[in-house]
C-alpha cells in the first residue's frame, strides 16, 4: 500500500535523526517546505523540488519514489539474507551528448534546481546502458537526472583525461562541496573543481583545473549565462 508523503518524510527524519530545519538546509529548500508537508499542506511534490527533497532524505529521486511502495532500505532496517541469489536484468539508458566543436550544452536548461525542463537539446549522439541495481545502489544516481559528456583538452588530467566520459548527476548542483562540476559558461561547458566564495552576492565560484600548467579563474553564478549543471559523479575511462 502506497505510504503518503506526510508519513515518508516524518518516518526518514526520524530514521535519520534530523529535525525539519536540518532537512530544509541540507536540501536546499525554502523554510517552511518540510513543515508544509507534516502538516497536510503539500501532499505532492513536482519539477526540482522533487530531487531536493530526495537530497534532504539522503535519497536519490528514485528512492524516493519507492520509498512510496515500501521497497527502499532504512538505515536501521536489519539485513536479511536473501533465500536465493537475485539477479537484476534491468537496464536503464543514460543519454551522451555531442558536446565537441563548441557545442552548447547549456541551451535547454532551466534554472538551477529546476529541472522540470532540463533536458539538454544538443544531439543525443550514443546511448550507455547500465544496471539499474549498480546506477542505484552503487552509484547513487537516477536515470531521469543523469546525462554524460565527454572531456576534452588536457586542464583536467590527471584526474580526467580527454576522451573520457563522466556521468554528470543533474540533481546535485550544490557547490559547497567543492567537488567536480559541470558549468555551463555561455555558450559552452567546462568541468572544472568548484569552490564557492563564502558570503557572495550573487554567488560567486573559484574553478579550479586538476593540471597546475592552468590558473584558476572566477565565476558569477547568474542563473542565466553561467550555472552548475550537476556534479561529476564517475567517469568511464581506458585503463
């Protein structure tokens, strides 16, 4: 039986130990959000919000859905050993996009934390199909917010080098992490380390290049010309 979202919200924050306030701050969500939904005033959640709240929970958004069917382990949910071997066939397609040439990436995202609309709509030039237990389970992440781009140039190496893929995660853009980033600049894409300048206003960020031959710069976080796509969550390379 489908749980509601009042009774998902409250369970996880007491499954985790984190007050309403705490779940809004890690999230990324407006004051009041939680509270609106323990108290019957939002029953639903659509576009970003959704992927926020997921974060706020320590959830992906799929997890978050089946968390609605009871299917999702809880932290303090004891382990069982599973009478036979489980073998998972599902595969779920993650779109690569042609990004060499100066290719725009940027050109049909929302603003950052919407993604109601953020679906690139450059040319989806291959499709890379992975278990859905390993995109889940290992690697945290939903098909429906994960897309792939290809490096190029030599400013990320070693870390990155040309020609790899990476997986960029569309529903974490949060650059406190100081994490490997995509950012749309203008009309192109750059994957750089982000650091964010505290007390900036508007937001400003330090993008920094794994290879030292290239200097660090600075970005102002418009929303509109400059904005975080999402993080660098894995790469696929030649050994």
């Amino acid at each position: 039986m489908a749980k509601s979202l009042k009774e998902i919200v409250s369970d996880r924050l007491v499954e985790l130990g984190r007050n309403k306030f705490e779940a809004e701050r890690i999230g990324g969500l407006k004051k009041g959000f939680v509270n609106d939904i323990l108290i019957d005033r939002k029953t639903s959640i659509q576009g970003g919000n959704y992927a926020k709240l997921a974060k706020a929970l320590d959830w992906t958004p799929e997890q978050l859905t089946e968390s609605q069917f009871g299917e999702t382990r809880g932290l303090n949910r004891p382990h069982q050993e599973p009478s036979e071997p489980i073998v998972e066939n599902k595969t779920r397609g993650i779109p690569e996009y042609d990004l060499r040439g100066g290719a725009s990436y940027g050109g049909g995202y929302a603003l950052p934390g919407d993604h109601s609309a953020g679906q690139a709509q450059e040319r989806v030039k291959d499709q890379w199909f992975f278990p859905s237990s390993w995109l889940k389970g290992e690697m945290r992440l939903s098909s429906q917010f994960t897309d792939i781009i290809s490096i190029d140039g030599p400013s990320m190496l070693p870390d990155l080098s040309p020609g790899d893929r990476v997986l960029i995660d569309r529903s974490n853009q949060d650059p406190k992490q100081d994490a490997i980033f995509a950012i749309r600049d203008g009309d192109s894409v750059i994957v750089k380390h982000v650091q964010l300048m505290r007390n900036s206003d508007p937001p400003r960020i330090i993008c920094r290049s794994s290879n030292p031959k290239y200097e660090p710069f600075e970005l102002i976080l418009d929303g509109e010309n400059v904005a975080i796509i999402g993080r660098v969550a894995g790469r696929i390379s030649r050994l």
